[in-house]
C-alpha cells in the first residue's frame, strides 16, 4: 500500500488534510483577497456579520474588516506555529541524538539540562520569556521554541538509545564510520517517522502557545494574528459575540486538522504499531 | 439666620449644578461607592494621589473650593482680598468651624498647614510656597500671605487636595508620619471618618456640627473596595453601588451601564485636572526631531475618530498646547484637522526618506493600546514607517526617562493655570532624564522659555493673557508634542443620586452636597 494509501485509510486524518488545505489557502490569498492592511479601520465599529456587503464577517471594536484579520491572521499563525517548531527540533533533535546515541556522563549531562526545561511549565516560561525580549514575532517563536524543544529531544534519545545497537549500525562502525556519519546517515533517517508526527502536533501547539501570549497582549502589536483578535475582542464579548467567535473557530480548526493529520501520519508512518480501526 | 455670603453661594451653586433645581433637597440615606484602588492612607496633605484625594476630600478641606469654571469660591475662608501689586493675600477665615473632634479651627491651622506641615511633606504644595515669603495670622481668623513677586496662579492653589489645611493642636511638634492620628483623620469637612476595614470598605458618617447649616444631607458614605474591574460593573448593575467614580470601570463597560435604567453619566468635576493626552514626539532625533514630521503627524492622526469610537464620543479633540479648560487659551489658532493630503505634502516637503519610527503605547489598558493601533494605521496611511513596541508600566517609564523613543502615549493634569500645569511640559529647564512627566520632548526655544517665565509671575492677568498668546502661536507652529485628548472621564451614577457633581475637582468633595431622591 502507498504511503498515501495508507494515510487516506484514516478517514479524520483525510478531513483534517482538507481543512489544513483550505487555511494554507487562506494564507496565500489573503493579500489578493484583501490587498489592504486589516488593521485599516473601514467601516462603522460593530457591524455584525452579513450585514453589510464586503463585511461576511462584521468589523470589529475600531472599524476593522474581521474577515481581513482572519485571513491574515491565518497566515501569521500558521508561520509562527512552522517556524517555531522548526527552531524546536534543531534544538531538540541534535541535543537528544548526542545523548541517546553517546549515552553515559553526556547523556546524564544533557538530560538533567532538559528536565531542567521540563520541570517549568511552558506557558508560564514562554510569558516571562516574551516579557523580557518584549514582544515580536523573533522573540514569540524563540520563546515558544524553548519551551517546546524537550519532549523532542527526549522521543529522539529513546529512538536513538534502541537503535543504537542494531546490527547495522554495529556494521557501520565496522567499517570505520566516524561517530557523526552514523549518526546522520545511519540512525537518523531512522527516527524521522515519529519526529514527524511529533513534528505535526507541535505545530498545533505553537499556533495555541501563540494565541494565548496574543490574548494576554504579549503578541506582536505590528501583526493581526487570531489570538490578539479574541484578546481585543474579549473585552466586549456581550456586546459583539462575532470577534472572538471567528478567529476561536479558526483556531479550534486548525488544531483539530493538525492533531488529525498527525494521528494520520502516524498510522502511514507506522502501520505496524498503527491502532485497529 | 442665613449669612449674606452663603446665600450668595447657594446661588452660585445652583447656577453650576445642572440637575433637579426644583427639588428640594431630602435629609438622610447612605450612598454606596467605589474609591480604586485602595488608598494607602487617608490624611490629605500627606498623600496626594487620587484614590486618597476622592475619599479624603470630604474629609479635609482647603481654603477654596473652584467652580466647573475654575472661579474660587468660599470653603473655610470666607473671603480673601488680593492687593494692588498683586504680592499681598488675605483671607479672612468662617469663624464657626470646628474641626471632628470639636477643637475650633483657627487661623494658627492655617499658618501651620501652609507654613510647616506642607513644606515639609507636600511637593505640589511646595512648588507654589516658594513664591511666598511669609505668611502670618493678623488675628484669630485672619491669615496673610505675603509674596515675594506675584504668581498668576495662586489663588488656585487652595483646593482641598493640594492645600488641606490639618489640626494643629493634633500635628504641631510630632513626627507627622507617624503620627497616632493618621488611623483616624480629623478634618473639618462634611464627613467624618468612622471606619476602614482593609481591603473592604472605608465608612465616613455625617458631619453633624458641619459650619453650612443643613449639609451634608447623607448620613454616610461607604466607599467599597473591589479590586477586579467586571466585578465593579457588576456590582453597579446589580445596585450595590450608586456611584461609579470615573476610572473604576473599564471604558468599554461605560456605554452598557450608562444605558441602563435610571444611570446617569457626567464628565464635569474633572476641570481642576483636565487630564490631557499627548503624544511625546522626540524633538532631538530622528524624523521626529524636524517640525514639518511633527505637523505632519499632527494632520495624520483622526483624533475625531479615536475620541468617537475608542473614548465612547467623550472628552474633547484639543487646539493646541492649551487645553480647553485651561485659563488663557487662545482659541482663534487654525486646527490640526484630519489631513492625510497634508500630511503627505509636508513628508515629502522634508524629504522622509521612510525611515523606522517607533510608537510606544501607554500600558493603562485596553483604551490606550486600541488607541496606539489607530494611530499606528493613520501614520502608515500617510508613508510613515510606523512600528509599535509594547511594554509594560516600568518599561514605558524607563524609556521614557532614558529618552529612548520617537513617539509615546502619555497624559498629564493641567490644573488649571499654565504655569501650574501647561508650562512644564515646553520649559527647556525642565529637560532632565529620569522623569517620564517633564519636558521629555527635548524641545528647547529660548523665547518660549521667557514667554512662560515672564507670564507666571506677570500681573494682572491682561498682561499675563498676552504673553501665553505668544507663546501658543509658537507652541502651535512647532509641535513639540502631539495634542491628542482632552480626556472625558465619566463618572457614573443611579440618576436619583442628585447634585453629586458641583464643583471642578468632583466626587473628590461631591458628597457635601449630594442627597438622596429616594
């Protein structure tokens, strides 16, 4: 069976793709949707939804087009939440290979680092990190990326702990491969099917962790991303329920399709260990 | 029998207060507010900010009271004559006035208050006592202040918050801080302070050997303490409270409550205040540092729009470095109106090249970060290359002493006369770092520096009126900050809540003539 095939067996995972399609597509069409800023007041403040022609979504506290702002912010968000996860597994990725793979004094040196990462609660050290470097999209996805790394460099350890004594990875050291050759050539490629699906839902983590720093008014005041739309619009959630409502339904979606997609990259990757359906 | 003066008060009164002149006031009932957040202690003349100033102000009292004009009027002195050169003082003190715990009060408390305790522990105070070369009790109720050259804005100088006159026979030779009395302020005021339970609530009663007979119509007041913001809105909606002092809910909650039934809103009692917002534009470097960016921001910005959507259609759009309350304003200038064409002729006129200039808003809140965000997008319309930088209370006030910004939100007081509040902002020698609230703007203009010099300490006022026209025209040309609000601050309160607000500092000494139409 294709890879494909196999990934297209999980029906969720089918739809999740689909949804994740359509907000990629968001994304790119924004600035021809909406050529304009969205932060550009156009209109009466409070308009709802489907009143007014060019406004399918209202305009929010100051006048803004919240389609505009959706459309953007699905941009933004899905940038912080790739970047960030990128930044993540270059740290997490080499610092679990050395440990798993070399093992001993290294490995205790460099997993007592991680936990030391771990024991903090990622939301609360991702705020006093935003804080300190004051807020921008640099200093959100660095942030997001530190509280983030440890889980991968725990899963690549363990992978790189079972693997490291296979029989080829025995008879690439037979034949004089250096230490970092067999790391990336040999036990590496390996590993990447759970990275990837690591890799997956920590993109809908980092779209989450986003949000909620911009809720908290710790976003990028130069970007509209969905959680700065529900942080602003929280304020006046009885008079105006349309503000949060979007971007929060935008949010919910994306999380769900990537969670779906990653379950669904998890069965193709591993069909053996892929649950009964 | 009624004394002439305070008959003429009375009618003073009536002619500025704008509610139920027909009715005829009732005795009785207890008003439930909100002072946030909770003061640190209540003895006025000590503590000047404004949570102390709203509870303690009916408390303690000045010599004067102003009008929502800004016109003194009686409180403990009766009358007051100015001499010729402008340099002589002297007010003659009510007789009948004794302070909470039945001691009269004299023109020795005066001369205490004035000459010892405010000296030693009220700067505000102190600013304008430099002017004064001696002050002195002629005779029991009677006390002269004599200058050493006149001071166009002494006479507003006497509100209860600023210049409270305290107990002598309780303060003189203590170590006033702390003093055992501190628990328990004794003050002449209508209400007298009964209890404070930390963290919960502060209850004054009736003042019942008040000196104006038949006031204050309430038995009390109990100023409640809620520290979340919702819970505020909520226990307004639901009754608990009466009155909502301007401040203690969040602006956006202002159009819901302000809708309901039998709420009323008012923006007067802010006039002594008359919090301005400005913009700091950094006039020694950058693009902000050349007058035609500074106009141009000027033409940029849609202060109608900011003040109709962000402020709820409340305060005023000012002309120019004076604001509207303010004495002397000159109010033929030509307004900065909305212009974004202008805006852009006077960019390119300078030659902007599209260099980054950076925007830090004021950390006070959702209002003030919205507001950044329309006037980051009004810039970007007009080719600014515009960046906001979020920041907290203490970063804003670093940056700001360290002179590190282009532009940022901020708002001062203007009490009233230029030279208390207007001039402090323009004075070259007022340029020092570490202070978010001088000249932080960097602008320096020698004739502008002799024109406010000269105007404080002119006198009459004809004089003085010629000298501040002066120097707006040259304010108004250059921009050396961004004229952004007059700021409304509403207070909100159930409409059978009369006659609250009746002179220009407010709730701050509101509940003297307040009653109950219940």
């Amino acid at each position: 069976m294709s890879f494909f095939a196999r990934f297209a067996q999980n029906r969720g995972a089918l739809v999740g793709l689909i949804i994740l399609l359509m907000i990629i597509a968001m994304a790119i069409l924004a600035p021809l949707l909406f050529p304009e800023s969205p932060w550009r007041m156009v209109q009466r403040p409070f308009l709802p939804p489907l009143s007014q022609d060019g406004f399918p979504l209202g305009t929010d506290t100051m006048g803004r087009n919240v389609a505009a702002g959706l459309m953007h912010g699905a941009w933004v968000s899905l940038l912080i939440g790739l970047v960030s996860t990128s930044v993540a597994l270059l740290i997490g990725v080499p610092l679990g290979a050395i440990a798993g793979y070399y093992g001993g004094l290294i490995d205790d040196i460099l997993m007592r680092f991680t936990e030391f990462f771990q024991t903090i609660p990622n939301f609360a050290l991702a705020i006093v990190l935003v804080a300190i470097m004051q807020p921008s999209v640099t200093s959100i996805v660095l942030a997001i990326a530190l509280v983030s790394w440890p889980p991968v460099a725990r899963l690549v350890r363990a992978e790189f702990m079972s693997l490291r004594n296979r029989e080829y990875v025995e008879a690439a050291r037979l034949v004089g491969q250096t230490n970092t050759t067999i790391i990336l050539r040999q036990i590496l490629p390996n590993t990447l099917s759970p990275i990837i699906v690591l890799a997956s839902l920590m993109v809908a983590t980092a779209i989450l962790l986003e949000s909620s720093l911009s809720f908290l008014g710790l976003g990028d005041p130069n970007v509209m991303s969905w959680g700065y739309m529900i942080g602003a619009a929280r304020t006046v959630i009885r008079q105006a329920w349309w503000l949060s409502f979007f971007p929060g339904v935008a949010i919910l979606l994306t999380v769900l399709a990537l969670n779906l997609v990653g379950e669904g990259l998890d069965d193709a990757l591993n069909p053996k260990l892929s649950r009964e359906r | 029998m009624k004394h002439p003066l305070a008959l003429a008060i009375s009618a003073a009164a009536l002619a500025f207060t704008t509610t139920a002149l027909a009715d005829a006031p009732q005795q009785g009932g207890t008003v439930n507010t909100i002072v946030q957040p909770e003061p640190p202690g209540l003895v006025l003349g000590m503590i000047q900010n404004a949570p102390t100033r709203v509870v303690a102000g009916n408390i303690y009292e000045g010599l004067l009271r102003y009008t929502t004009d800004l016109e003194p009027i009686p409180q403990l002195a009766e009358s007051w004559d100015v001499s010729d050169d402008g340099r002589t003082y002297t007010f003659h003190l009510r007789e009948n006035v004794t302070w909470h715990d039945g001691e009269p009060f004299t023109a020795d408390d005066v001369v205490f208050s004035a000459d010892v305790f405010h000296r030693e522990l009220n700067p505000s105070a102190r600013a304008v006592l430099q002017h004064v070369e001696s002050i002195e009790a002629t005779d029991e109720h009677t006390v002269v202040f004599t200058l050493i050259e006149p001071f166009g804005p002494f006479l507003l100088s006497f509100e209860a918050g600023t210049f409270t006159m305290v107990p002598e026979h309780l303060y003189a030779g203590t170590d006033f801080r702390n003093n055992e009395h501190n628990d328990h302020p004794i003050g002449t005021g209508p209400f007298k302070f009964a209890n404070w339970e930390r963290g919960t609530v502060i209850e004054l009663v009736k003042n019942d050997d008040y000196y104006e007979e038949g006031l204050p119509y309430l038995d009390g007041v109990n100023w409640h303490i809620i520290p979340d913001g919702g819970s505020r809105a909520v226990a307004f909606e639901n009754g608990t409270i009466d009155v909502l002092p301007s401040g203690t809910v969040e602006n956006f909650d202002i159009p819901r409550l302000s809708e309901m039934d039998n709420v009323c809103v008012t923006e007067e009692g802010h006039e002594y205040f008359s919090p301005y917002s400005m913009l700091w534009m950094n006039n020694r470097e950058g693009p902000t540092a050349d007058k035609r960016f500074r106009q141009a921001v000027m033409y940029a910005m849609d202060r109608e729009f900011a003040r109709n959507v962000l402020w709820n259609g409340l305060g005023k759009v000012p002309l120019s470095a004076f604001g509207s309350n303010a004495r002397f304003q000159d109010d033929s200038l030509e307004p900065y109106d909305y212009n974004p064409e202008r805006a852009r002729e006077l960019l390119e006129e300078m030659g902007y090249d599209g260099e980054e200039v950076t925007i830090l808003p004021l950390p006070y809140g959702e209002t003030w970060t919205r507001w950044a965000e329309a006037v980051q997008q009004n810039l970007r319309e007009v080719g600014i290359n515009v960046r906001t930088q979020a920041t907290d209370v203490g970063g804003w006030n670093q940056r700001l002493g360290d002179w590190d910004y282009d532009l940022a939100f901020t708002y001062l007081y203007q009490y009233g006369d230029p030279a208390l509040g207007i001039s402090r902002t323009y004075l070259s020698d007022n340029i020092a770092k570490g202070s978010p609230w001088n000249n932080v703007e960097g602008y320096e203009n020698a004739r502008v520096d002799e024109l406010f010099n000269e105007a404080a300490t002119a006198y009459p006022d004809e004089e003085r009126e010629a000298l501040y026209k002066e120097v707006q025209e040259i304010l108004h040309e250059d921009v050396p900050v961004g004229w952004l609000m007059e700021l409304g601050f509403p207070t909100l309160y159930r409409c059978d809540v009369k006659d609250l607000v009746n002179s220009s500092v407010g709730l701050n000494e509101g509940f003297r003539d307040a009653w109950l139409d219940r």
